[in-house]
C-alpha cells in the first residue's frame, strides 16, 4: 500500500532536448520553423518581423502599426476580420515589442487553411483606417495617463530612461504630445519597410500535417517585396547607464515603488547561466533571500523580486517592490544587506540545492506543450544561441558551486554599481 507520509523519490534533471524543428527557407527568403506535435488537434502560426521599438524611426510608429494591422484591410473592416475569426473559433492578434513584432493566429487543425488568406491579407494589405487610427491613439494616451497615476509604472518608466539612457530605444518614454502626432503616412511607410514577409521568421507548430505545410509555404511565398522596401538600418547605440539615485516625488502616494539595478550580461556570456542561479537565491522565486528578508521577517511589502530582463541588443538586472512609504529607506538598506551577503558568505549548501532544483522543475514544466517549446526555440533563433544551450543551462546549473557564486555576486551585485530609483512622497 503507498505510505502517503513518505514523500515520493526525486530524480535531478540531467539533460533536456528540445524537439527538431523543420527549417525550410522560402522562395523569397523568408523562413518557416515547423514544430510538429500530435498531442491535442491545435496549431499556432507565427510570423515575426524586425518591428519592434528598436526599429521605428520616432516613438509611437511600431506601437501603432502593430495595433492597427487587425483594424481594416483592403477587403475587410475590423468588424468583419472579428467575426470571421470568431466563426472558426480562432485567436488573430499582434504584438509589438522592444526588438519585434508578432502576429500570432490559434486555430484548430482543421481550420488552418480557411484562416490563412485572413492571415496574409492582415499582413500584407491593411488599410489604416484614419478613424480608428485617431481613436486608437485617444485610447491609448488615456490608458497611459491612468497608468501614470500609480507609482508602479513611474518606477519601472523611470528606472528604464535612467537605466539605458533617454537616446536608447529601451529609454524612450511615452510622450503623448508625439505620439499624439504620429501620421497615418508614417505608418504606412512603417509597414512597408518593417512587415516584410520575404525577412520574416515564420513559426509553425502543433499538429501540422503536410497539405497544411505546403499551404503556409506557397501562401507565403507569394509576396515578393519590391527595390524601394527596405528597412532603414538602426545605428549601432551603445546604453549610457552609470550608477545613480533618483526620487520622483508623487505627493498623495501612500507607497513607495523602488527599482534597483544594473546592465547585465547577455544570455551568450559565460557567466550568464551562473548569474540565472544567483539571481534566483536573490529573489527569483518565492523562498529567495529578498522574500524571506523583506516580506516575511520585516513584513514591508506582499512580493518582492529580483529578475533578469533580456533583450536581442542589451540585457538588464533589476530588483523591484511595492513598500509603505514610510519603510521605503528601511526596504532600500535591507537590499543592499542581501547584495552584500551573497558577496561575503558562501551560499550553505542546502540553500544551493533547493534552488537548483526549483530551477531544474521550473525548466521542465515550461517544456510542458509544444507553443512553450516552440518560445525556447524562437529564443536561440532570436538570441544567436547555440543548438544545445538548454542542455548547457541544466548542466551549468546542476554543477554550480557556492565558490562561483562568490566571485560572481563580488563582480555583479555591489550596491555601488547599480541603477536606484524610488517613486513616492
């Protein structure tokens, strides 16, 4: 009979392989990434373009024509793009991000073939409606200055400007007159240059039968960009970010939102697999040092976290909490407290050994479907990182030593190096 008292045994995560994709490059030079998976009758088609905030030629253009694609094309309105969708039960979005933008479309199997026209037409002919674009623009600048009423957002905004410096991509602040002023001119000369099918990468996966493979290729195939469509070259800009303090002061707060941090390295240094372990003894999950410190022993806030933020052209640390206005300065010294422990004491080893195995199960459970699988290989496409770079991280982690640890939090994590921000009373 099974002791429920006694916990079952558990196994270390030795390796990990994520499945083969198919890599096919497409007459006009885009290339499509099929992930096949039987599992469950579903299929997600992605297309993502170089159109992201690191791309657009002044603020708001990406943002804008992200939103806008699914607003009217030259044979369907917005209503009708919406009810055509929601007639085969699909999900057609498109997000825009600090390095690209992603039209995602969720389907059943089935549905696969009747949907791509939708797809492509979405892509390659979409209208800008003036009137939407303008109620577009109203509602996003209200939803701005809602957002700007809470200190959370002031925060994060500001720690971003100081972080990476204001003539960054990454430290561009919302300006509402600007973005305001954005035209529809701009954006179509925006998609022109930046939603090129023929520079796509195209994600297909789950349960993809061959007829649909070759419908996706020759659907896709058939854009062909001209001589004039040619996305004008980002310089190649360095972050400005230098250790710094700053307060901004919103007088009828009743907390105050800190953000502490730093430039980080990127997820191809050698370090960066040993620093993912630090920063989880820090604060990345719910027992790391920050949590037990400041919300549990001292009860300043409900969560408080420690994270690595990376990006295809720069990669951030940062710690961030909510606290009582009058435990801001307390929250702060608490910070540097655990900054300056893991840089003098070795990790026990019994700490160590938790977090790598929350690590190691965290890992496998966002392996679980084929889409998470899928986004762990969109990342070694998008990242530069090499085939086996998941194997190298469960490795890397499992042989990771308090020793290393030390030398890493003494290089990384003084207090004296980082970004400060605070925003309250």
């Amino acid at each position: 009979m099974l002791d429920r008292q006694v916990a079952p045994p558990v196994q270390p995560l030795a390796s990990v392989t994520l499945p083969a994709a198919d890599v096919f490059l497409l007459p006009n030079g885009a290339r499509l990434h099929v992930m096949r998976n039987y599992a469950q009758p579903v299929v997600r088609l992605q297309a993502v373009f170089k159109a992201g905030k690191w791309y657009e030629p002044s603020p708001g253009v990406s943002l804008l024509t992200a939103r806008m694609l699914l607003e009217g094309t030259r044979t369907r309105t917005a209503r009708q793009i919406a009810d055509e969708v929601a007639f085969y039960g699909a999900s057609l979005e498109c997000e825009q991000g600090f390095d690209r933008a992603t039209l995602t479309l969720y389907c059943l199997t089935r549905h696969l073939t009747n949907l791509l026209p939708l797809v492509y037409e979405v892509i390659t002919e979409p209208t800008f409606p003036e009137a939407e674009l303008e109620q577009l623009k109203t509602r996003t600048a209200q939803n701005v200055r809602v957002e700007r009423q809470k200190s959370s957002y002031l925060a994060a905004e500001l720690f971003s400007h100081n972080l990476y410096g204001p003539d960054y991509p990454y430290g561009n602040v919302f300006n509402e007159s600007v973005f305001l002023s954005v035209s529809r001119n701009s954006i179509e000369a925006y998609h022109r240059a930046a939603y090129l099918l023929s520079e796509a990468e195209i994600f297909l996966c789950g349960d993809v039968n061959k007829s649909q493979e070759d419908a996706v290729v020759n659907l896709l195939s058939q854009f062909i960009p001209t001589a004039s469509q040619q996305l004008t070259s980002t310089p190649n800009l360095i972050p400005t970010s230098n250790p710094s303090y700053d307060h901004k002061v919103v007088a009828d707060s009743l907390q105050t939102s800190l953000r502490i941090g730093r430039l980080w390295p990127s997820l191809t240094h050698p370090d960066a697999h040993r620093l993912q372990v630090l920063v989880k003894v820090l604060g990345g999950y719910f027992g790391s040092r920050l949590m037990k410190n400041i919300r549990e022993d001292k009860g300043f806030t409900y969560g408080i976290y420690a994270s690595v933020g990376p990006r295809e052209h720069a990669t951030s640390f940062a710690i961030g909490t909510d606290v009582n206005a009058e435990s801001a300065k307390a929250t702060i010294h608490e910070i540097h407290h655990e900054l300056q422990a893991l840089q003098t004491d070795l990790i026990p080893q019994k700490e160590l050994q938790i977090v790598k195995s929350y690590m190691a199960g965290k890992f496998a459970n966002e392996l679980s479907t084929v889409f998470e699988q899928c986004d762990k290989y969109k990342s070694i496409i998008f990242f530069n990182l090499p085939a086996d770079y998941y194997t190298a991280f469960i490795q890397t982690v499992n042989q990771t030593t308090s020793e290393q640890l030390l030398d890493l939090a003494k290089h990384y994590l003084s207090p004296e190096s980082m970004v400060e921000v605070t925003v309250g009373p």
